[in-house]
C-alpha cells in the first residue's frame, strides 16, 4: 500500500540516525525491522541505523517481554556506548503495554534516557520526528552560561536522516549565514550530538529550517530560554531574500551585501524562457506543507504559473495549507489518501504536477508532466551531485527541475510547430508523457477498477502488457474484455 508517511517510530529513527551518540531501542516484533532498508537502501548510507529492536516472537507473548526489553537496553548500553538513549514501542509492541520508559529507567544506567511515547495509531512519521527531537531537546538542553556579545549566533534546526535535499540545504543555508557574518552553532538533529543539544541555548536565535520536525522544539526554547526562531522558509528568491531580511533584523547585521550578491538565475531565466512554457500554465501542487506551501508561491510569483490545485498530507498543519490555498483561490486538499490526490488531479486538469513520488506516477499515467518537490523518500532523491532546494542556488535547482518537465529539449514545441506537417502523426505526443500520451488509448472506468484489483507489484506490468495488446490490433479504448484477453494472451 502506498502512504505518504511511515508510523512515528519511522520519524523517532530518522532523528536517530541523523545524531552521533545517540541510540534507540525499539520494543518491536521481528517484522518491524523493515525500517533499517529505508536507510540503507533509500538514503544509501555506508551504516546501519543506530537503533536496537528486542525481535519479540509469537513465542515471547506467553513470557516476560519486560525483561526481554530490559535486556535489549542493557545490551545496547554495553555495546555502542552511547552518551544518550532512547526508548519506546512500534504500533505492535504498544498493545503490549510494557512501559519502556518505566523498564529502561529501573536499569539505572549512567546516561539520560529519553522514553518516547508515540501513539502510532493517531500520528504519523513527521510527528514522530518532532515529537522525538523535541523530548530529546527538553532533556538534554542547559541554559545560557556565556555573556551575549561578540559575533551573532545561530542554531540551524529540523534537517533529518532520510529528509528531502536536508544534507545539500544544510550546507546552502550555513553558507548563506556565513556571508551574512553570522556564526552556526549547532545543527540539530543532523550531526548533532546530546552534548551539542546541551548548549543550544547558547545561541542567540534558532533558524528552523523544516517547521514539521523543529517548529515544536523551537517554541520551547522560546519559551524556556528566550530565543528567538525565524518563520520564514528560504525557498524560492522571494523566500531566500525575506528570509535574509529576518535573520539580519534577529542578528542586527546588514543584509545589503548579500543582497547586491544574488546568483540566482531563476529570475532572468523565467523572464527569458518563451512564456510559452511559463506564463498561465496551470500546476497542481501537492506534498509536506512547507514545500506545498512554498512551491505555490514560486510558481505564481516566480515563475508566472496559475496555482490549479494546493495540499498536504501534513495534518498537523492544515491551518497554514488552508491559509494558502485561499491566498491562491483554490480548495485545500488536506489528506493522506492518494487516491484522493489522483482523483482532484484528474478533475484539476494541470499542465504541470508538483508532488511526491506517488504524484510522479498519477501524473505519467494521466499524461502530465511533473516535478519532485518534496518527501515521501525516494533513492532519486539522494543525488550524488550538490542539489539544494533552498538558497539562491536552491532556487536554481527547483527552476531547473520544475521547467525541465514542461519542456524536455523542446520536443513538445516542435510537435505544436509542425503539427500540420506531412510528415509527422497528428496524434503524436511528446514521448516522456508516458505511454497514456504517447499512444492516445484510453482506459473506461471498468477497466481501470478491474485493474486495481491486481497486486500493486505487478500491477504495472499488467497496464503496460494490455495497451502493448490494444495497440498492436487497433484497439482505441481498453475495456474489461481487452484486458482478460491480453492476459490469456499473455499466459500462453
């Protein structure tokens, strides 16, 4: 099944592996331990994930699954040494009821441990990884002992293991503050260590980077410590420059170097690229709400498109989604259904798709080009080239990646241009449109419900099968019967 976000103790591993010193002991059946893949295999680190699972059995239910816990934590301790430990249960382990907290705290062990308590049947990944940093930050954190003065400071806060372009904006951003004169402190979680989140009140404001996984910390060390944290997301010329402006005011510097600096080219590039391609076009946006919300506004203002469509399968954020999508004049769509996502993009009609993975496939199918723009996680989102999406050079990239679609070394402009010509198909559709474009067939409902009743893993291979065997004898629409009989046919 497809889902746009793991279970939250998916989240509590991404801040996990994104930290040095710490480690997680999951009270988990021997199934859970699929996550390690998404690590190792998504995001290709040369490591495992520093996490424990006690690999329960249905054996163990009728034993003591405490002690097996217990046991599970104390192995860890022994082994990795880590200066900090968490605990908590997946969605299974938690219907035992077996208090990790309470068991890990009765050990005794001479490093903080940081029990998690995430409801995996009412949250989701993202707030897991908040929830997790924010337990995290409120044990470790210490109050300011250094007088203010001197250079400005900062904390740069929310990059993740397994986090959309995290590594390549962390680097962009840092430069950026650099140039502006001011000092990075601690960045957090990615790297950071539980004697690095000890001195986060050092600092004289916060950057949050990813509201979705630091915007609860960050308040609290408001709260707790009196330090400011920005609101503003670098996204996009608008977004880097306005972000500038407010880290600037925070830090009392002056941003007008920087800004006579710009190297940005997505302004002269959307200005000189032939509004063919730009000016009008319609684009569905779709991802985590700082993206979505942000790429809508690149695309009207950036880049002259009309926002078709805007939403988010980030609940906790709805308020902000709905916000912007009235700015934009269109419906929200707050949901974490991708049937549903399929569904308000058939009937939006776009000329442009900005979403997730799961989107790139609704819009290959459906004939529209799309473009990447935020998680779920996919390999393709781990280039091994520099690639941020925020930052000047980060509004670079996302011209280069949403334009491209729409343009693909202008063969959609040479099929309107000769079009009438004898030589070319009237039919003809530029080919990375997908094979729904490129052949013109179409699918009735029946057939399409029939379909989805085949095994996602295979269910491909049977779309591509079946329009091979309509096109081969003529057929214009695939109904149910064309399907069974390009199955027979293919079964001999």
């Amino acid at each position: 099944m497809w889902t746009y976000e793991g279970p939250p103790h998916v989240g509590a591993m991404r801040v996990a592996t994104a930290m040095e010193g710490v480690h997680y002991v999951l009270h988990a059946p021997q199934g859970d331990t699929y996550a390690d893949l998404l690590f190792t295999m998504i995001e290709r680190r040369d490591r495992r994930p520093p996490v424990t699972y006690t690999t329960f059995q249905a054996r163990d239910l009728g034993s003591d699954t405490a002690r097996l816990f217990q046991d599970a934590v104390r192995d860890a301790y022994e082994r990795f040494a880590p200066q900090a430990i968490m605990v908590g249960a997946s969605c299974t382990a938690e219907l035992l009821q077996d208090d990790p907290g309470g068991l890990a705290r009765a050990l005794d062990l001479p490093v903080p441990v940081v029990p998690l308590e995430l409801p995996s049947y009412q949250r989701k990944e993202n707030w897991g990884a908040a929830e997790t940093f924010y337990r995290l930050v409120r044990a470790l954190a210490k109050p300011r002992t250094s007088p203010k003065g001197g250079r400005p400071v900062c904390n740069l806060l929310g990059p993740t293991a397994l986090g959309f372009h995290h590594r390549d904006d962390v680097t962009e951003i840092a430069g950026l503050l650099r140039r502006l004169g001011i000092e990075v402190s601690v960045v957090a979680p990615l790297g950071a260590s539980p004697a690095d989140l000890a001195r986060l009140a050092e600092a004289d404001f916060n950057v949050v980077m990813y509201p979705e996984i630091a915007g609860t910390a960050a308040a609290w060390l408001t709260r707790s410590f009196g330090q400011r944290a920005t609101t503003t997301i670098p996204l996009g010329v608008g977004g880097t420059r306005a972000f500038i402006a407010e880290v600037a005011e925070l830090a009392g510097v002056d941003p007008a170097p920087v800004f006579d600096s710009e190297e940005s080219r997505l302004p002269w590039y959307s200005r000189s690229v032939d509004s063919t391609y730009l000016t009008g076009k319609r684009v569905f946006i779709f991802g985590d709400a700082t993206h979505a919300i942000a790429a809508a506004r690149i695309a009207r203002d950036e880049l002259g498109f009309e926002v078709a469509g805007l939403g988010s399968y980030s609940r906790e954020f709805g308020r902000e989604v709905r916000a912007a999508a009235a700015q934009h004049g269109v419906e929200p769509l707050i949901t974490d259904d991708y049937l549903a996502v399929e569904a308000a993009i058939s009937a939006a009609q776009p000329d442009l798709v900005l979403g997730t993975q799961m989107e790139r496939h609704v819009a290959k199918r459906l004939g529209v080009p799309c473009a990447v723009i935020s998680a779920p996680m996919h390999v393709q989102d781990f280039p091994a080239r520099y690639s941020p999406q925020m930052g000047f050079e980060g509004a670079n990239v996302l011209f280069d990646t949403w334009i491209h679609p729409l343009m693909m070394g202008l063969e959609e402009h040479l099929l309107t241009m000769f079009r009438g010509d004898f030589e070319f198909h009237e039919g003809a559709a530029p080919s990375h449109l997908g094979a729904a474009a490129m052949t013109g067939q179409t699918w009735s409902a029946e057939a399409e419900q029939e379909l989805a009743r085949v095994p996602f893993f295979v269910r491909g291979k049977a779309r591509r099968n079946t329009e091979r065997f309509a096109a081969e004898r003529g057929v214009a629409q695939i109904t149910v019967e064309t399907l069974y009989d390009a199955k027979a046919h293919f079964s001999r």
